[in-house]
C-alpha cells in the first residue's frame, strides 16, 4: 500500500503550476465578483481554461489543483449568484 506523505503534499503545493491555478482561480472569483452580470460566462471560460491546462500538464498535483480550484470555483458562483443558474428541484 503506497501512502502520500505530508512532505510530498507540501513539495507539491508549492510547485509554480499548482501556484498559477490557484492564483487564476482567485482572478476568476474577483472578475465574477467584480462583473456579476457576466460572472457565469467568466465561470464557464475559466472552467474551460483550467480543464485545457490539466489536459497539457499531466501531474497528479496539477490534476488535484485544478479539481480543486473548480470545486471552489462553484462554490463561489453559486454563492454570489444563487442557485438560479444550477439544477432546481422544487418541482412544478
């Protein structure tokens, strides 16, 4: 059984590309904020754009990163827009 050690998460989450998503993560959330009638066009631009790096660079701590910061991504959007914009079920 091969167990990921604490080291091996901290050399990993202070490599430059993992940096760069989170930091393109936090200009996202900032222009969705910061332009909220195109804050879900920016959500759906920046989730493209997270999912083409992950797609080029094929690291495991990339690949969680950018999980991650798109899971976080939709936390924001659905707290600053509502739920108006996702799946609805209070029927009809």
């Amino acid at each position: 059984m091969i167990m990921i050690t604490t080291r091996q998460i901290i050399d990993g989450a202070k490599s430059r590309e993992v940096l760069a998503i989170f930091l393109f993560m936090l200009l996202a959330a900032g222009a969705m904020a910061a332009f909220k009638p195109q804050g879900i066009p920016i959500y759906i631009v920046s989730l493209l754009l997270i999912a083409c790096a992950v797609s080029f660079l094929k690291k495991d701590s990339i690949r969680v990163a950018a999980l991650l910061a798109i899971v976080l991504l939709s936390l924001f959007s659905i707290w600053s827009n509502g739920v108006k914009f996702g799946i609805d079920f209070s029927g009809g």
